[in-house]
C-alpha cells in the first residue's frame, strides 16, 4: 500500500458540495492499495501513520507522532499514487488493486488507524471528491508498506 502524508492544521473533504469529513489538526492520509497487497498492509499501514514523528516537539523538533498529540486523520482514497509515469505523457494505472479489493483495503486502513485509538474522517472511495487542507510546515511524507 501506498499513501502520501501530509501534517495539517485543517482538513475536509465535499462529496457534490457537502462536506463528508473533516479534521483539525493532525494527519490527511491519500492512501492507495497497490496489486497483491495482503490484508496485514492496513494494519501496518496504520501503525505507520499513527507512529510517524512528525510533529514538533517543546524544542521545536519533529519528534512527536499523531497518537502523541491526540490529532486527527482524515483517510482519502487515491488510486492514481499508483500512477506508472516512466512512458508517455499519459499515466498508467494498472498496477493498482481493483476496486473492490482496494476499497476493502481503503476501509480496513481506515478502522485500522480507529482502532489505535486516532479519530478518523473519511472520504468516499470511488467518489469524486473536492479535498481541502491547510498544510503545516508545510510537511509532506510519501509512504509505501
């Protein structure tokens, strides 16, 4: 699995103008679920989200992680962070899992982080969603398990 990290201060995602999912401060998880991911990826997956130090700490270093500040993850579904650019302008997408396989690993990242005790937002997996964030630092971390 696959998934881009970025620490905000604010997150939300609108499904057709209404807002579906919305955090403070904490995490926005873009996560994708690549071919022949297992389902042990969502755990581990979670577990990296909620551990990440990422956050400052009293002397200003990143050195405290989303379950140590008590934030928020709002979890989105993105299939393109599998996208094949290395020919042609046109990217590929073939090696992501199918969309059934990949919503239930979307979901089961997401009950995963729940379960570690991080309070979660959603988005919709398949939905075409308008994502909004205001980006801490800004701080920005690509992720693979």
């Amino acid at each position: 699995m696959r998934a881009l990290i970025q620490r905000v201060s604010m997150a939300r995602v609108e499904v057709g103008g209404a807002v579906i999912g919305e955090i403070g401060p904490g995490v926005l998880a873009l996560v994708c679920a690549m071919q022949g991911d297992g389902p042990e990826k969502p755990a581990a997956l979670a577990a990296k989200i909620a551990k990440l130090r990422i956050f400052k700490d009293e002397a200003g270093k990143m050195n405290r992680s989303l379950l140590d500040i008590g934030g928020a993850a709002l979890v989105v579904s993105q299939f393109t962070l599998a996208a094949d650019t290395r020919s042609g302008n046109r990217p590929g997408f073939s090696t992501a899992a199918p969309p059934d396989e990949g919503a239930r690993l979307y979901e089961a990242t997401a009950a995963a982080l729940q379960a570690l005790g991080v309070p979660v937002a959603t988005g919709r997996f398949g939905a075409d969603m308008a994502v909004s964030l205001v980006n801490d630092g800004p701080v920005t971390i690509w992720l693979e398990v």
